[in-house]
C-alpha cells in the first residue's frame, strides 16, 4: 500500500478524521493508529514533523515537558538557587550549577546574576511529579533577557508563531527589526529600538492567534506587517 498524506498541513482537522494512509507515516501527539491509517483524536491543526504526524490543539494551557525551552521570571531567591515563573502551578527550580558556565560561589550576592522580576530563557532539563521542575540556562541561546517588552499568548499557538523550520517568526523579525524569543510555555519577549515596532511584533502574534486555523497565514501576517510599518 503506498503511503499518503489524507490532509492539508496546518490545516483544521477532527477526532476521527484520516490523516494519512499507510505505514511510513508514525502517530504523534493527538492522533492514534488504526489499521494502516493515522487518525486524528482531537481538534486542531494538522502537522507533519519528518514522518510524525501530530495535531496541534487550538486551545489549552502548558504543560511542562523535558527539553522544553520556556521563560520564566524570577520570583524567589533562595541559598541554593532561584525559583521561576513558568506558567505552570508550581515554581520551577534553577540551582546554582545550572545558572551560569561561569562558578558562582556559595556566598555570591545572587540577585547580581538574577534578580527578583527578571526574566530568564531555560530549558527543562527535569520534572519528579508535579510539583518539582528543574531548569537550567547554560546552553545555547539560554540567557538572562534584558530590557524589551514581554507578552503572554497561548502556549498551544506557539508552534503557529515560530511557523515551519522558524518561517513565520522570521518574517516578523525582517519586518520589525526587533530581536523576538519566544518560550514554548507562550512567554514572549520582544526588543527593538523602536517601540512602535516592538506594539507592532505584539499585535502580529495576536492576529496570529485569532487567524491560526487559517491557511497561508505566513503569507497574511507578511502583509500584514508591510501595510502597518
């Protein structure tokens, strides 16, 4: 039997909906496999990632996960480390090892390096249960963020802002020249020197939000740039 895709990419699809034919194709996050057939167990958009097939669903709150990069504001500092925001119920735990490449002593003023209201991009590098996350920011692109605007959106938009292999949101950065990184918990943090391209890059990511069950939405965001520069 020769394998095919039965939808199109990021578009609307239902539970019970065929997505693809065959046995090349593998079932991720939303869908199930029935027979030779992938099939869709929720609402939302369609993706193909490589060979897995995975619905994106078009509403819900995060849900923390190892490998995922999120930012989180500082809200404690502790003897040990610092806790963060992530947007989840509990705090996430970034210890002293895991701050910087650089050693931090025991008795180091710590708000020196991160301070109560900053925020940091990290990875989950662990999650025991419920309630304990840890967090590290020692690797590429991790980093305190300094001075920009920082905005919250739907987490489960967030793969619909980055766009495929990063297309959409680097048609935001050309178009606005703001410096934009965006956490998979659906924190984002927007910096330019001009801050009616920073409002500029929120109002996009908020068309964005509203438009994302639509198709060529690259496209529409792109002119929609260009025509309110």
């Amino acid at each position: 039997m020769t394998s095919k895709l039965l939808f199109k990419e990021m578009g609307l699809v239902i539970p019970g909906q065929e997505l693809a034919a065959g046995m090349d194709y593998l079932p991720g996050v939303g869908t199930l496999r029935s027979g030779d057939n992938i099939v869709s167990t929720s609402v939302g958009l369609g993706d193909v990632n490589g060979k897995v097939i995975r619905v994106i669903p078009l509403k819900g709150k995060y849900i923390p996960k190892v490998g995922d990069t999120v930012i989180g504001k500082v809200s404690d500092i502790l003897i040990s480390g610092w806790r963060l925001n992530i947007g989840w119920a509990f705090l996430a735990g970034l210890r002293l090892a895991e701050a910087s490449r650089d050693y931090i002593p025991n008795d180091a003023d710590l708000s020196r390096y991160f301070n109560v209201g900053e925020y940091v991009v990290c990875k989950i590098t662990k999650i025991s249960g419920t309630k304990f996350i840890d967090v590290t920011a020692k690797g590429p692109g991790l980093r305190k963020l300094g001075k920009g605007r920082v905005i919250s959106c739907q987490s489960t938009k967030v793969p619909r802002i980055i766009g495929k292999q990063g297309s959409m949101i680097s048609t935001i950065k050309e178009a606005t020249g703001c410096n934009i990184t965006v956490g998979q918990n659906g924190i984002v943090w927007i910096s330019g020197e001009d801050s009616k391209m920073e409002f500029l890059v929120e109002k996009a990511i908020r068309k964005i939000e509203n438009e994302s069950h639509k198709s060529g939405l690259t496209e529409t965001i792109g002119q929609f740039l260009e025509e309110n520069k």
